[in-house]
C-alpha cells in the first residue's frame, strides 16, 4: 500500500459525479459517471467502489475534499454534503476547492507548458464558460468569471502575447 496521506476527493458540480482515492500524490482508485443529473443516487455507490478498490476503510482516510463550485446548485450541495457528512463520521478534516483549483492541479493542466498562462474553462451548462486564468506556477491571475466564448478573446486581452494553454 502507498503511504499517505490518504484523500477522498469528491466531485458532483458538472456534467459528471466524479470520485478518487488517493494516498499522497498516488492515484489508488477513481470512479466517474458521466450525467448532468442523478448526482444525489450516484455519488455515494462511487464513493464505496473507488474505497473498495483502493482497499480502505473509512477510518484510514486523513483529509476529505469536495469541489465547491461552480457548476450545478444540487451538484454542489450533494457533494458537499456526501463530503461533511464522511467528514464528521471519521472525525477527519473537509477541504473545500474549486473546480478550477481541481483542473490547474491535475492531469490535463501538468502537461500544458510551464511557460505563459493556464486557462481553465469549465462548463456552465448555459450558453457561457465559466473561466479562470492561472499562472505559470497555477496561482489564479484573477477571479473567476463567466463569458460568451465568443467574448473570450476580448476577455483575456490582458494576457497579451503571453502563451496561453487551455484545460
């Protein structure tokens, strides 16, 4: 088994309910439905096939985190619950992060360009993109925001030449 710290990381915001076991920076187990409804009957079933597959109980886990948006209003609240209620029962610590935290983290942001600038666009199930830019060490350059994509360009023009990666 890898050595921790051990972290169920819950994701119930978008288009998808989305689940992962992880022990420090190893991936031990992820479990993911795509489904722009039915979060609050499919997270939980997720969130006990990814602990099965990892191999671990509950109580072994040091720090549970859950996105906090944005995306879906019953998304977010279904996840954050599934998360405090895991929380208070092995009496371990929540952590809270955005979905744009979540994707400059992970696999999609490490293979960008250490260079320039990370733009992270999520869905927002309307016609916009919820947007983030981040620098080259994944600090957020700004808040976030929601935008036409046929206004993004004119939205970033504060990045100049500065490339400019998407995940």
């Amino acid at each position: 088994m890898s050595e921790g710290p051990f972290i169920l990381a819950l994701d119930a915001a978008g288009l998808a309910c989305s689940v992962a076991v992880a022990a420090g920076e190893a991936l031990l187990a992820r479990e993911r439905v795509d489904s722009p409804h039915g979060q609050a009957e499919r997270l939980m079933p997720l969130i006990e096939q990814a602990m099965e597959k990892a191999g671990l109980a509950a109580a072994a886990l040091d720090l549970i985190a859950a996105t906090v948006g944005p995306g879906s209003f019953t998304g977010i609240r279904v996840g954050l619950a599934a998360a405090r209620g895991i929380a208070l029962a092995t009496g371990k610590p929540l952590l809270g992060v955005t979905g744009f935290a979540a994707v400059a983290a992970g696999p999609a942001a490490a293979s960008c360009p250490a260079e320039g600038l990370l733009l992270v666009a999520l869905e927002s199930r309307r016609e916009d993109l919820y947007v983030q830019v981040f620098d080259r060490l994944r600090q957020p350059c700004g808040a976030p925001f929601a935008v036409l994509p046929g206004r993004l360009a004119q939205s970033l023009a504060f990045a100049g030449a500065a490339p400019l990666a998407v995940a």
